[in-house]
C-alpha cells in the first residue's frame, strides 16, 4: 500500500506568516497524525504563481494528495473572480491529469468588508465546484465565522493572517479521516 503523501500548496496562510511554518496548520496538522505533509506555501503569493509552481513544487514531490488553499493575495490586489477560479481550476487539472488527489481549501476570511464580500463569492465558487466535480474540501474559513456569522477577530492577527490560536482552529478543521489520508 502507498503511503500518504501530501503536499500544501498556497501563499502565506499556508505557510504560517508571521510566525514561520512550525506554527503553521500544515505543522500542526502533520505532527498531531504523524503525515508526511510538505508545506509549499509562499508569503505574498497568487494563484498564478500556485499555478507556475505547481510543475516543481507539487508534481515533482510525487505526493498522493494537494491541499489547494489560496485566493486572498488576489482578492487584496483586485485580481477578478474569472482569473482567480481559471487557476484554481488548473490547478485541479493538472493534479488529476497527475495521478495526485486535489484537495480544495476554503480561504479563511479577510478582516475587511469590501475585500471580505469578494472573499466570500470566491469561497462559493470554490463550494460550487468542488461538489460538481465530486472534489475533497477542507472549510478552513468555518473555524473564524461565530455562530452569528460575525468574524472572530480574536482569531485574525491583522485583518489577514491567523493568530496562533488562528493557525489551531484551522489544524481542527482538518479531518485525514474524511480525506483519505492514513
């Protein structure tokens, strides 16, 4: 049987900015269900750029599954929805054409209301998507909304990045049980 393998492939949520990756979800995560997690997240990064590396920093570590999660640098620098959701869906191509199983991270919410509002139809897509392909998720933006549907602010260091708490409540939301991972 082959071992899990997986590789997490983002910007700087990913990679656990400000505090570095031992803080990140990707740590935390790998470290709790002892996986072989590879954290590719890149601080300042877009989708665009997720999609240029993908060939070197996905395809060429032979993982059995990605973990997609990016869109906010896009969102903040005003990329259009239609630009964002053609990489994310290339991304999710070019991982089936490869044999790796793509798994679909939900952005966690952006502090501010215009940026937040985009954010959101992004997270959407992504929702609407993943279930017309049959394709795994991972809500990480559930573990930052109250019951209310208000942001936990506690949880956002400065409008975009997680606290170290923030970072803990996305490592929760992560199941390998529901995702095949063993």
């Amino acid at each position: 049987m082959t071992s899990t393998k997986i590789v997490c492939l983002g910007d700087s949520i990913t990679w656990g900015f400000p505090y570095g990756p031992e803080y990140s979800w990707v740590h935390l995560v790998a470290q709790r269900n002892d996986l072989d997690m590879i954290n590719r997240g890149v601080n300042g990064d877009t989708t665009e750029g997720m999609l240029y590396r993908f060939p070197f920093q996905v395809v060429e570590k032979k993982p059995t599954h990605v973990v997609i999660l990016g869109g906010a640098n896009d969102i903040i620098i005003r990329e259009s929805l239609d630009r964002i959701q053609y990489n994310l869906e290339k991304i999710w191509e070019e991982s089936v054409k490869h044999g790796i199983t793509p798994v679909l991270g939900l952005p966690i919410p952006l502090g501010w209301a215009e940026p937040e509002r985009r954010m959101a139809r992004l997270r959407g897509w992504i929702k609407g998507f993943a279930e017309d392909k049959g394709a795994l998720t991972i809500d990480f933006a559930s573990a930052f909304f109250q019951g209310d549907g208000e942001i936990r602010h506690d949880l956002l260091l400065d409008g975009g990045h997680p606290t170290i708490e923030g970072y803990a409540a996305m490592a929760e939301k992560v199941l390998p049980q529901d995702l095949g991972w063993s």
